[in-house]
C-alpha cells in the first residue's frame, strides 16, 4: 500500500502510437510566446473527422494544434476594446 503506483501522471505522454502528435516541434516553427499555450481546450469530435484533421493538417505541413490555434484566431478575432 506504501508503494507509489507505476501508471503514468494524468499529464504524461502516452506511449501509444499517436504520441508524436504531443511532441514538441521539431522543426522550432513554434512561437516562443508562451500566452498562447495558457490553456487547454478539449472537445469530442468523431473519429473520423479527428482522422480528417490530422490529414489535413499533414498536408499543409503543420501540427493540428497549431492549424486549430489558426483556424480558431481567424473565426474568433480579439476584440479591440478587449483586454487580454
């Protein structure tokens, strides 16, 4: 009972295979603005459009998160009578 458990923390990697999809960008096109990784947004979609996305993104050359920070800065501009 004293011993600590083995399972991973609720914010480790998986080591499955879709874990290159939380790996840090290799290629450094990441900004080095750290507000804009401040939270998490999670949202169930199908598996296949979750399939269609990563696609898309892999196509276009970038990692889904950064296409979705894109897609969501474009439909969802700031306001500029909004503070940040």
């Amino acid at each position: 009972m004293s011993e600590r458990s083995t399972k991973c923390g609720f914010a480790s990697r998986p080591g499955d295979a879709e874990s290159w999809i939380k790996a840090p960008a290799a290629n450094g096109r990441r900004s080095e603005d750290t507000s804009a990784f401040s939270a998490r947004l999670t949202i169930d979609v199908t598996p296949a459009l979750r399939g269609r996305i990563k696609v898309a993104a892999f196509r276009r050359g970038v990692t889904v998160a950064d296409m979705l920070r894109d897609l969501l800065s474009r439909e969802f501009p700031a306001d500029p009578g909004e503070s940040s």
